[in-house]
C-alpha cells in the first residue's frame, strides 16, 4: 500500500486548541453546559447575530438563551437549572 498524503495518521496527538472542541478549530463558538433538569452536558452554540448562545437540553428540548453582555466573560462552563 502506498503512503497517501491526505490520509490522518491515527497515531499522531492533536496539538492543543487544535482539536474539534476548540471554537477557533470549528469556526463557531460555543459554551459547554450542565442541564441539571436532566444531568447532561451540551454545547451551546453562538446565534447567527452573535448576540446570544443558543441551545436546547438534548434529553427534554428545554429551550437557553444566554445573552452577551458588552464586557463578556472568560468562562466557557455553565449550569442551567
């Protein structure tokens, strides 16, 4: 079998923030959420007016807005109750 050069090498180690995880790797930011209605962590994606994460609970559609404040904040771990 020849060597292809587009092939990933399955043994090689992602550098970090280079990973799927990372917003810059996807090209849309997110926050990581617990929601504790049903004990499952779900990405948060960023809306398209970059005014707003929007997402909803995987388990029971429960619906999160959270809202981007003028001053922001480094965060990017959330519990919604």
């Amino acid at each position: 079998m020849k060597n292809n050069p587009n092939r990933k090498n399955p043994n090689k180690k992602p550098e970090p923030g280079s990973g799927p995880s990372s917003p810059s790797a996807t090209g849309r930011k997110y926050i990581s959420v617990l929601f504790e209605c049903c004990g499952i962590y779900n990405r948060v994606y960023i809306n398209r007016a970059k005014t707003a994460y929007v997402g909803w609970c995987p388990k029971c559609c429960r619906r999160l807005e959270v809202k981007i404040g003028p001053d922001g904040i480094d965060c990017r771990f959330f519990k919604a109750e």
